[in-house]
C-alpha cells in the first residue's frame, strides 16, 4: 500500500500540479485513514522521487 500512497501523491504533485500542502490535503481523499503526519511523509517522499528522476533525466 505505501508504494499506492507515494503514486498517487505523485500524481497529485506532479500531474495536477498541486502545491504539497494541497497535495497531502488531497490524498486524504483518497487514504482517509492516515493522519497527516503520514501525509506529508508520503508527499515528501514523492516529491523526493520526481526531483530524482528529473536529475536523471537532465
């Protein structure tokens, strides 16, 4: 599932661009019952990831 979370919190940051307080704000759509300190790991988390895989790109 946290792989599921991290996606989806990509998606919000990266496709929707959504600032991360509004994307972890989102993704309690989506995963009610985490609390919103696991929110904000996840989003960072993803937000992590994409910065990675544009230094991978460039």
């Amino acid at each position: 599932m946290r792989e599921d979370i991290i996606a989806r919190a990509g998606f919000l940051l990266t496709e929707l661009h959504l600032a991360p307080d509004a994307a972890q704000l989102r993704l309690k759509d989506y995963f009610p019952d985490l609390e919103r300190e696991e929110r904000i790991r996840f989003v960072e988390e993803a937000r992590d990831l994409a910065a990675e895989s544009l230094r991978r790109i460039n």
